[in-house]
C-alpha cells in the first residue's frame, strides 16, 4: 500500500538538499555580513536622509541579520 507521504519521502531521497553556504563556510560568511552591515551602518549615521534609507539602510540591517542567524548557527546555537 503505497501512500502519499511516503511517495514524497521516497522522492526526496533521491535529491538530497545541498545548503548554499556551507557548514564550514557558516563563521566566514557571517563575519562578512556583519562586517558589511557595520561599514553601512556607519555611513548611514553620517548622512542620514530619507534618500539613504532605502538604499543604505535597509541593506544594513538585512546584512545584520542575516550575518546574525548564520554566526549563530555557526558557533552552535541552532535557531
């Protein structure tokens, strides 16, 4: 008896799931976005303006938490 959990279990067997960053890049990636968003951060507190918010602030605060949850899971606290 066949059912269709068990059609999709088998299927997914077959096409494992690859992350785009891997484990052992994790650390390095993280650092990286909050390095990036740190740098935007700062040049957004210089000039701040309407104009700036979408083009400098929303990026950082996207690389900060992104940079955030991949340190996180990083280090081995899994969210």
């Amino acid at each position: 008896m066949s059912t269709p959990l068990l059609n999709v279990w088998e299927a997914a067997a077959s096409s494992p799931f690859y992350p785009p960053v891997s484990k052992n890049q994790q650390f390095t990636f993280g650092f990286l976005l909050l390095l990036i968003s740190l740098v935007l951060v700062t040049v957004f507190s210089l000039n701040r303006s309407f104009i700036n918010l979408p083009i400098i602030g929303v990026p950082a605060s996207l690389a900060f938490g992104f940079g955030a949850v991949y340190m996180i899971c990083a280090v081995g606290v899994y969210v």
